[in-house]
C-alpha cells in the first residue's frame, strides 16, 4: 500500500504545483460604490479559481484619466456604461468584453434615524448646513445627484450647501464624519443582505436621472491575462449575482 500511498501523495503534490502555476493576478481597477461587494467576489473569486484580484477603489472619471496615462490596470469596474465604451473606441480596451455588471441606485441618505424621510422632502426643508455629493465631472453617482436637484428644481438654491468629495466613498465620509448632515450616495453602501445599515434614507426614483449602468470591461493590459478574463467571466456567474443582488443592485 505505502508505493500507492507515495504515488497518489506526489500526484496530489503535482497537482496543486500545476493549480499554483495556472493561478494568475489581476489588478482591477473599482468604482468606489462596488467597494463592499467587490471585496467579497475577490474573495469568492479567488476560492473558485486560484487568481488573485488586486482592488483599487475610486472614482470613474479618475481611473480613465489614469488608464490613458498608462496605469497599469487590467480591468476596470466603471459606475457608468460611457467610460468602458470610450475606452475601447479609444483602444484602451478590448472590444466585445464589456458588459453591464450591475444597475446602481441612488439615495439621500443621513446617519441620523428619522432625518431623510421616505420621500426626500427634507431637500425643501432647509434643516441642514450642507448636502454632500460626488464630484459629478468625476463620478456618475455625483452626476446622477446633480441631475436629482435640477429635476426638484433645488439646483440653485442648494448649490452653496453642496460638499463635493472626490467620489461616492468620499462623499458618504463626509456624512459620517459630521461634515454634512446628509448625501447623495449609493445604495449599495448602506444596504447589505436585504437590510440598511443605519441612518434613515430617500430611494431616488429612476425618473429623476440618467440610469446608472455600470460596466466591466478588460483593458489592453489584461487582453492576455487568463486572471482578467476568469474574472469577467465570474462576474457573469450565479455566485457572483447573487452578492451583487444582496447589495441592492438590479441586474
């Protein structure tokens, strides 16, 4: 039995040595709203496959500028449907590999119980200082905010309220640091599992903005990287979707 025993030990051994030089990284670049899910489908991701995700969270319009500068990322995880169409129009980006990985929704939202109310009345009621909001030259979510505002016919008047972080995680520190008593941000940071977080929330309605269709798309950096396509293809799996969903994102 030990001949056995030995043989199967050094098949299982070549095995795992095969697994370990198959598994790639790929650096990926997030908008900063899919921070909490996209952490966990790294995670899941890399359990299922063997590659490794490396995450770097931000802005939209700061990755692009980024990516033209020639940073090095393989993918990128836009907050819009523009940007991964421009890039491979521009050929930063492979063409056919985009897709829609999930559709954002947007909320006013207050740490404070009781602040927002259900139907975002609080934007009339002039019981707060400041309004934060993502920059919106840089970030979809601080344009669909803007959009949100001129649709209220609020655009004006709260303009010398409005905090601008840099992007959406930027924008919601600024609520929960006190800056702002209130903002603009996504859904998905404050809901988890079905559930909200904490605070009290407005759910914008679609009409108020442009749809918040959110791309993937594989770089020129990555068209040769199995990692980067192994993980465009996890997105698309029911694992995947399923994480996206509990987040609070359509599909």
């Amino acid at each position: 039995m030990k001949p056995v025993l030995h043989t199967l030990a050094l098949s299982l051994a070549l095995a795992g040595a095969s697994f370990a030089a198959q598994a790639d990284e790929v650096s990926v670049a997030v908008a900063a709203n899919f921070t909490a899910p996209m952490q966990r489908i790294a995670a899941d991701f890399e359990k299922a496959t063997g590659h490794k995700a490396q995450l770097v969270f931000g802005s939209t319009g700061k990755f692009y500028a980024q990516i033209k500068s020639g940073a090095p990322f393989q993918v990128l995880l836009a907050a819009d449907d523009e940007t991964p169409a421009r890039l491979v129009k521009e050929g930063d980006g492979v063409a056919g590999s985009q897709f829609t990985y999930a559709i954002g929704k947007l909320v006013l939202w207050s740490p404070k119980p009781g602040f927002v109310d259900d139907k975002g009345e609080v934007l009339k009621s002039g019981k707060f200082e400041h309004l934060s909001i993502a920059n919106p030259k840089l970030a979809p979510y601080g344009l669909a905010a803007v959009e949100t505002l001129k649709a209220l016919g609020l655009a004006d008047a709260l303009q010398p309220k409005l905090v601008t972080g840099e992007s959406i995680g930027q924008a919601q520190q600024f609520v929960v640091s006190g800056s702002a008593e209130l903002g603009f941000i996504a859904f998905a940071q404050i809901h988890k599992d079905g559930k909200l977080i904490d605070g009290s929330y407005w759910l914008v309605p679609g009409k108020y903005h442009t749809p918040i269709r959110q791309g993937a798309v594989v770089l020129d950096k990555g068209k040769a990287s199995p990692a980067a396509a192994a993980l465009m293809g996890y997105l698309k799996s029911d694992a995947a979707k399923a994480v996206i969903k509990a987040y609070g994102y359509d599909l």
